[in-house]
C-alpha cells in the first residue's frame, strides 16, 4: 500500500502563491487515481482537484479553475499541487489522497498541511 505525506503549506499574503506536495512511499502514484481535497472546520471536505493513474485525465473543482494545477512528478513518484492568486477563501487544511482505479473510495490519505491566506 502507498504512504502519503504532503509539505509546503503556509501562510501568505491574498494574490500569492504556494506548491504543496504530497511525497509517495510504498508504491508507486501510478497505480492510483490521486486527489487533492481541502476542509475547513465545520465543513465538509471538498475535492479540489484530481489526476486518473495515467495523467491524462484531471479534474478542479469550479473555485479553483484557472488558478489550481495538480501535477505528479512520475520519477519523484510525488504529486503537486500550484496554487496561485490565492483567495481568503482558500483557507483550509489541504490532504492528498490515493485510491486504487477499480476503487470509488479514497483509502490513502496523507496528515494534511494547512494553508492560510490572508487579505
């Protein structure tokens, strides 16, 4: 089974810009379909953005169109995730997540980094 990790959370500035990252053990991400979600206490936790096994397929949710990418560095066996022209709203703790393809469950989580921006 995969081990999941994330870094580079923060706290900036509105307008700013971070990369997390989500380092893989264990196995590698290309036998998942990855997933960034983030949660904000007292909400649910909302999917962010999602990669299929093979790349090629991804997925954001409509707050962050335009402004999120989600990438995975294949030989790093990491996953990423850009964020630029950070909002206020975009507070929250922010967790990678793996799930096998023939899955519809996220099994595999990371411990969360937290990201704050500020107006």
């Amino acid at each position: 089974q995969v081990q999941l990790a994330e870094s580079g959370g923060g706290s900036v500035q509105a307008g700013d810009s971070l990369r997390l990252s989500c380092a893989a053990s264990g196995r590698t991400l290309t036998d998942y379909t990855t997933a960034w979600f983030r949660q904000v206490p007292g909400k649910e936790r909302e999917l962010v953005a999602r990669m299929t096994w093979t790349g090629g397929i991804t997925y954001y949710a409509d707050s962050v169109k335009g402004r999120f990418t989600i990438s995975r560095d294949n030989a790093k066996n990491t996953l990423y995730l850009q964020m630029n022209s950070l909002k206020p709203e975009d507070t929250a703790m922010y967790y990678c997540a793996a799930r096998l393809k023939e899955r519809t469950m996220y099994d595999y989580w990371g411990q969360g980094t937290q990201v704050i921006v500020s107006a």
